[in-house]
C-alpha cells in the first residue's frame, strides 16, 4: 500500500498539477477535460486507460459527449498519494 501524502508533499504537488484541483478534505485530485467532440474525448479516455493500467492505478472518471471528468484517490490509503501525482502528471501530459 502506497503512503499517504503529507501536507507538505500535497503542497508541492499542488504547484506541479496545472488544471487539476485538490478536493474532498486534501483526498482527491480533480479535472475536467474538454474536446471537440465525443470521438476525440472517447480517445482520451483510451489513451488514460493504457497509462493508469501500465502504473497499476485506476481513475474514477466520466465521460459525457465531449467532457471527461477524472478523479484520482488511493482508496486503500484513505488520500492522495504519490500513486495519484505521478498519474495526474501522465494524463496532463497526454493533452
């Protein structure tokens, strides 16, 4: 199980994570995404899939049309962790 991240640590990250915000009490990473249209979206999100499964660690997301919502957390820690800044760094780099 990965480790919770500190308040420090999820200061610094803050600073690296361009578009995404940080919600629920400090426990989950959040962005929204928007495309031309549903295909360019849905490709997106097949492009997010391989990345969090290669890290072994897996979003919950939306997609409706062409937004895509992505919330990351580490459950099984009860918070962010490194697991969710690395992530969070792959998909915005995949945009």
């Amino acid at each position: 199980m990965a480790d919770k991240l500190k308040p420090e640590d999820i200061a610094a990250a803050r600073s690296k994570l361009t578009g995404w915000t940080i919600e629920n009490g400090e426990k989950e990473l959040k962005r929204s995404f928007k495309f031309k249209d549903f295909s360019e979206a849905f490709g997106f999100v097949a492009r997010v899939a391989l990345l969090a499964e290669k890290a072994g660690h897996h979003p919950d997301w939306s997609n409706s049309y062409n937004k895509v919502e992505i919330v990351l957390s580490t459950h099984d820690a009860g918070g962010l962790t490194q697991k969710d800044v690395d992530l969070a760094q792959g998909i915005s780099a995949l945009v």
